[in-house]
C-alpha cells in the first residue's frame, strides 16, 4: 500500500450555492469562519453539518455546498 493512498490529487475554492462543484470532493476544509454546511452527497443525501470550526475539515463526499455560513471553504479532489 502506498503511504499517497489518501493524498488529495487536487484542490479547490468552494463558493457555496445551488450549483454543482466543478468537481466532486471526498473532503471539505472550513479556512477562514466558522458555522454550519449543508452539503449534497454523489447518492443524493442533504446534510447540514452544524457549527464547522475554522481547520476542521469534514470527510465527507460532496457534489454540493448548498449552503454555509462557515467561509474560506477548500474542496480537496480524491
């Protein structure tokens, strides 16, 4: 097993919104704010994750950020 097994291969800034990410995440970094992020799942499911803290990072598959209220999000791409 290669220790690269879980690196991110890229990254991107997450504004949050009806549209889908340019690229689906496996994880999402709060940088800057902290607060709630609901997300959208690659199966579907919507769940808000209540009260992020700034450094947090949730590892969670997204296609979606639908809402934030927690800033300076950055989508790591698996």
């Amino acid at each position: 097993m290669s220790f690269l097994q879980n690196v991110a291969s890229d990254a991107l800034a997450i504004t949050p919104g009806p549209d889908a990410l340019l690229k689906p995440v496996g994880a999402i970094r709060c940088g800057d704010v902290a607060g709630d992020m609901t997300i959208i799942t690659p199966k579907g499911t919507v769940v808000t994750f209540q009260n992020v803290q700034v450094g947090e990072t949730i590892n969670c598959p997204a296609t979606h950020v639908t809402a934030s209220t927690a800033t300076g999000l950055v989508g790591y791409i698996p």
